[in-house]
C-alpha cells in the first residue's frame, strides 16, 4: 500500500479500519524531513500489517486539535479507529516496527 495524504475531511475515514499509523508533519519541520522516509521503509515493509497516513498540521488544523498534536512530528496508532499508542519526535525504524508489531 501506498502512503496515504489526509485531509481533515478524509482523515476519520482513513483511520477507522484495521491499524493505521497517522503521522502528523510539517513541511518545514526538520525531525519531520527525517522520519519521511522512515515511514517509506516501514511502508514497503509492513504494508500487510499497517497502513500510513500523513496528515499536514499546518492544512489541516481541525484534525490535529482534536488529537490534542502539539509538537511534530507526533505519531498516533490507531487501530479500528482508536488510538492505541502515540510517540512524539523522530523514532528510528526499529522503533516504529516494534510500536506497530505491539498491536498488529
């Protein structure tokens, strides 16, 4: 599966089946340049047991105030449409395999 670009209008739609990994970024936040393709690889990887969303705060801020983001990137886990777990700042891959592997 391909990474999937959310919008506030689309973003519960897109987050309410099985376990999706939701990365709230900015184009100019530098720890955000460096986990894009992280999430590539994990894509690639784990796209049978993850899908990857990415939600631009700076266009969608109705999205990320109601999930209370407050420094990017944040990722949030969801799993059928509730957060299951959440991990602020740059993670390295092993981590985000491990956080996804945790609830697949």
């Amino acid at each position: 599966m391909a990474i999937i670009n959310a919008t506030d209008q689309t973003f519960a739609k897109e987050t309410a089946e099985g376990l999706v990994l939701a990365d709230f970024w900015a184009p100019w936040c530098g720890p955000c340049k460096m986990i894009a393709p992280v999430l590539e690889e994990v894509d690639s990887e784990m796209s049978d047991k993850v899908q990857i969303v990415k939600l631009d705060v700076d266009e969608n801020q109705e999205t990320a105030g109601k999930f209370g983001v407050m420094s990017i990137p944040t990722l949030l886990l969801f799993k059928d449409g509730q957060v299951v777990d959440q991990v602020i700042g740059f993670q390295p891959k092993e981590a985000l395999v491990d956080l996804i592997n945790k609830h697949a």
